[in-house]
C-alpha cells in the first residue's frame, strides 16, 4: 500500500492529476484503510486479490517507467491507470463502489487499443 500511496501522493499531483479523479481520493484512501484493516484480519485473503490486482498494475508500471516508449494512446492510457485504481476499490473495497465499471476483461481491453494507439 505504501507504493500506491506514492503513486498517488506526489509533489504536484494536486495540479497534475484531472480533477475527475483527484475528487476521488478520499474514496480511495478510504479503500486503503478498509484493505489494511480486512488483511490484518485475513492475510490470506489479501494476498489472493493482489495476485489478481497485480498483472494490470505491473503492466502500466513497467510501461511508464520505460526512457523511450513505443507509439501508444496517451489519453487510453491515463484512463487505464485511474481504471486501476478503481480496480483496486472492486478488489478490496467494494461497499464503496467503483466510478466506472471495471474488470480484469475491461483493462485488458483498454491495454490493447493503448498498445495500438
């Protein structure tokens, strides 16, 4: 959680991120706090979502932490990484609800048309 935190929390991220997704952060710590709570509780649990969260996630990390990045859809793939976020709400926050509908199906969707920009 300490690196979702960081990629949400960041120096400028108040002017930098859409303000479609900044109104969404308190749900999203709230997410945070509701996940860290349940693992202590069930770690097993936990970890089983992670795995399921972890490809979509890995997927954009290594993709904006390239120097040269192949042609892609700039706009597709801002809206993949605040999809994750949501994602993560599905995962292990449901009772507060995603912004949008999303699934594992939906951003592997969404990955291909960034792919083919």
């Amino acid at each position: 959680m300490a690196t979702q935190l960081a990629w949400l929390i960041f120096p400028g991220f108040v002017v930098t991120v859409p303000w479609a997704w900044l109104e969404n952060y308190p749900r999203y710590l709230a997410a945070m706090q509701m996940r860290a709570e349940r693992a202590a509780l069930n770690p097993a649990g936990d970890a089983r979502k992670l795995a399921e969260f972890t490809p979509a996630w890995q997927r954009y990390e290594a993709f904006v932490s390239l120097e040269i990045k192949p042609p892609h859809d700039r706009v597709r793939l801002q809206e993949y990484r605040w999809l994750t976020e949501e994602f993560r709400i599905s995962l292990f926050a449901q009772e507060l609800r995603t912004a949008v509908p999303v699934s594992t199906r939906r951003l592997d969707a969404l990955w291909a048309k960034i792919a083919g920009g």
